[in-house]
C-alpha cells in the first residue's frame, strides 16, 4: 500500500502549491483537505468558522483524515491540523508527515488581508501567537523543509529525496 504524504506548515507555506506539483510528479492523487471539507459540507471554511467554530472545524479535519488514510493521497492538511492531536497522531501512524516551513514575516506578507482566511481577521499580532504556538508541533514532522527562497519545483524535489519518493 502506498503511504499518504500530509503536507503541514501554516497557513501561506504553499501546501496546496507544493502539494498539487509532488502528486503530479509522482503521479499520485492531490487532495486538499480544505476543499474536501468545503465539498463536503457545502459551506466555506469562513462559513464553518461562523456555524461551527473553530473546534467544530478541527472536529472536521480529523474526520477527513480517518477517512482518507488508506488512498495514499498527497494531501495539503489546513495549518491548524496540529492543534488537534488525534490528527496528528493518525498523520503520523498512516503516513509521512512533512512540515513546510517560512518565517513568520514572509507568511504574514502573502496572507494579510485575505478574507477566505478567518483567523487572519484577529491581525498580525494574533497570527504571530498562533504561529508561536504551533511551531513546536510543526517540528514533530517526519521531514522538515525550509521553503525561504525555494521555487515549488525544488521543494517537490527536496521531498521526494527526502521520503525517498525519487
């Protein structure tokens, strides 16, 4: 069986962009599991936020990563995946789990004022918490990349070494 990649790293990294060009050169399937929430509960994330709350939300997260453990999707996980240790321990049991990693700063820049993100409405100080809080858990990845002046291309390639996907 082939085992699922859950790319993690906070919101902005570029996990559904690196995710999207590793299935593809590994011809494997992509999944987002943002869309696949939103498909499934034909409502947007800030909708789900709105209805649900941000634990109803995390509830969802791991719901979808039961469900998907044995289709060995590449699978771009939502940033806060790691909030909710359950996900992390079924990732890491059924799968490898790779942490993408930028500074707070770089992030920052290509997310504020994007309103399909709710948590970016608390600002820039409440995201550097959030950041800071769960930097420790990112860390517990399988395989950490830095992705700081990296194209898409080179971190599939710095991947797919590094999981030995080659």
């Amino acid at each position: 069986m082939v085992q699922p990649i859950y790319l993690t790293g906070f919101m902005g990294v570029g996990k559904t962009t690196v995710g999207r060009l590793l299935a593809e050169k590994c011809g494997r399937a992509f999944l987002d599991l943002d869309e696949e929430i939103t498909r499934v509960e034909k409502k947007t994330i800030p909708e789900i936020f709105q209805k649900d709350g941000e634990q109803g939300f995390r509830k969802m997260e791991l719901n979808m990563v039961r469900e998907l453990k044995g289709r060995g999707c590449i699978t771009a996980t939502g940033g806060g995946i790691v909030e909710t240790p359950e996900a992390v321990e079924e990732m890491r049991k059924n799968g490898t789990v790779v942490y993408l990693h930028a500074p707070f700063a770089v992030l920052y820049e290509r997310i504020s004022g994007d309103e399909t993100r709710p948590l970016t409405a608390g600002g820039r100080e409440a995201l550097q918490e959030r950041f800071d809080r769960r930097s420790s858990a990112y860390r517990k990845a399988d395989i950490c990349v830095d992705t700081e002046d990296k194209s898409p291309l080179q971190i599939v390639e710095e991947i797919k070494k590094r999981a030995g996907l080659a």
